[in-house]
C-alpha cells in the first residue's frame, strides 16, 4: 500500500496548476480587445446603462479585486453571473456538460478499439505488409486537422449516404448515441494514430525482454506470451500518453462541437469568447482545466496499479 501513499499527497501538488490556470485565464481573457457590456447592449447602449451594468457585475473594480471576487465565489461554490444568458454560471455549465462528457468518453473508447488492435497486428507481424499499411495510415491521422476530418465524415456519411445526422445532439439515448457516432469517431481517427504508434513501439520493446523470453523458456505458447506479459507490459507507457492526449482531446472538443453544433461546453466556451463574457469563460476554463487534472490523476493510479515497479 506504500505505492499508494502519493494519493494523500497528489492532490495538494495539483492544487497550484489550478490557480495558475485561473489566474492566467483571468489576466487573458480580460486582455481582449472590446467591453463585453457594450457587446451586450448594442451600439444604441446609453452610458448611464453602461455604467449601471458594468458596476451590476464588477467590472469597474481594478482587476485583483475581480480575480478576488472569483475565488472568493469560487470557495462559496459558485462562479459568478453570466452577463450575457443572466444566469449562475455554474447552472449553465451543467446543463452543458453531458454532451461534452459523452464526446469524450466516446472518443477515447473508440480510439482504443481501434489502437489496440492495429498496434497488436503491427508488433506481431513486423515488416509484414500488414505493419507497412498501419504504420503509414497512422502517420497520415497525425496530419489531418480534426475540423477537416469531420467535414469529409459529414460530407462522405451524412450528405451522400444519409446514415448519420449533420449536426446536433438529438433527445432520447438512441437519438443522442446516433448524433454523437461521426464526431465520437473524428475525435477517435486523430486520438488513435497516435496510441498506435506508440502501443506499437511499446509492444516491440516488450517482444524483446527478458521477461517474453523467460516465458517462452517455459513452453508457453507465443499467444500467450504476447497477451499475458507483453500486452500488459506495453500498456503502461500508453496509459501516461492518453492522459495527456485525454486533455488534448477535451480542449478540441471546442473545435468538434463547432463543427457538427453540439450544444457542449466547448460551443459555450467559443460564445463566451465572442461576446466577452468573462465569467463563462472563466468558468469553462476552470473546469477544462480540472477534468485534465483528474485525468492526469487517475492516470497515475492506473499507472502504479498496473507496474507495481512505479513508484509516485
């Protein structure tokens, strides 16, 4: 249980990434050029009405009293008042995380279905064919921008074969799992390329211990070898890599629910930068930044659980 001791510890080293993030997305956002109260009111907006707004939510403070302000919203467990849907922040983040969270988990699982697979061909059957073709069709997914992979999914899927819907995120489970197959899989063909190649390295360095080879010494059949020693070995390394690609994923979900107009927290975070909405902003941010903080987390748990050779 000693391995574990990192646990107790983990969370208070992670506790200064999530203030730097929030001072940093504070300082920036309120860098862009335009004042969010005029944007709200339109160009016939009186001062007096400016004035009026702006002192409503704080913003004629110097900015250390409104970052002030935010943390200390932030320990009474809310994140402000939207200025442009005029709602707890908080509130409006909920009713936008699920799609968000089926996104990713969609991704990432269908990003290891496929990894998985191509990376175990590849390693078996070295030089082979078989390893030609998947090492170039993963180098190639590094290359391709996830808008215009999603755009030629929509076109080749939903235009021409009419299988999928073009956008949205529908009602009922069965409507929302058929709206979420061509972005899930977008955001899988970019994710997959990379768990591959590294899997597929992982797995070669693997095929080659002295732990592989003391297992063939002792008869066991090269299946076996390959699944039971060499498979779980290799995993290890992947897991630290899809954590990090995990927070990759969940920041391009901004450029995924653009494009097929998914009502998540990413399309939330686009719209709050367009009409300066601080708290929005700060408040999606915050909580992109926690999500890739709890995954990189977990990822050390697997980690140490997985290798009891890794020590944190």
């Amino acid at each position: 249980m000693n391995r574990y001791r990192f646990v107790l510890f983990r969370p208070f080293q992670l506790l200064p990434v999530l203030v730097g993030i929030s001072i940093i997305t504070f300082v920036l956002i309120r860098s862009i050029p335009g004042d969010p109260v005029r944007v709200l009111l339109g160009p016939r907006s009186t001062p007096g009405a400016i004035e009026r707004i702006r002192d409503q939510f704080g913003l004629n403070e110097p900015i250390w009293m409104q970052y002030f302000y935010f943390v200390k919203n932030l320990f009474q467990g809310e994140m402000g008042r939207s200025i442009l849907y005029k709602v707890d922040v908080l509130k409006l983040i909920a009713t936008r995380i699920e799609p968000t969270a089926v996104l990713v988990t969609g991704a990432v699982c269908l990003a290891l279905l496929i990894a998985i697979p191509l990376a175990a061909i590849a390693a078996r059957n070295r030089g082979s064919a078989a390893d030609h073709i998947i090492r170039l069709v993963s180098t190639a997914g590094l290359g391709f921008p996830a808008f215009w992979l999603g755009i030629m999914l929509i076109i080749v899927f939903s235009v021409q074969l009419d299988l999928f819907p073009v956008s949205g995120y529908g009602r009922t489970f069965v409507d929302k799992a058929h709206h979420m197959v061509l972005p899930c899989l977008t955001a899988a063909l970019a994710l997959s390329a990379v768990l591959t190649r590294n899997l597929r390295a992982s797995l070669l360095a693997e095929l080659n211990s002295d732990q592989a080879t003391a297992a063939r010494a002792r008869g066991l059949p090269e299946g076996q070898v390959f699944w039971r020693h060499v498979m779980p070995n290799s995993l290890v390394p992947t897991i630290n890599l899809l954590a990090i690609n995990i927070g990759w994923l969940i920041s391009g979900t901004v450029v995924l629910e653009s494009v097929f107009a998914i009502p998540g927290m990413g399309q939330l975070l686009v719209r709050g930068i367009f009409t300066r909405d601080y708290m929005v902003v700060q408040g999606v941010a915050m909580c992109f930044a926690l999500a890739t903080v709890l995954v990189n987390f977990l990822a050390d748990i697997l980690t140490v659980a997985a290798d009891p050779r890794v020590k944190l």
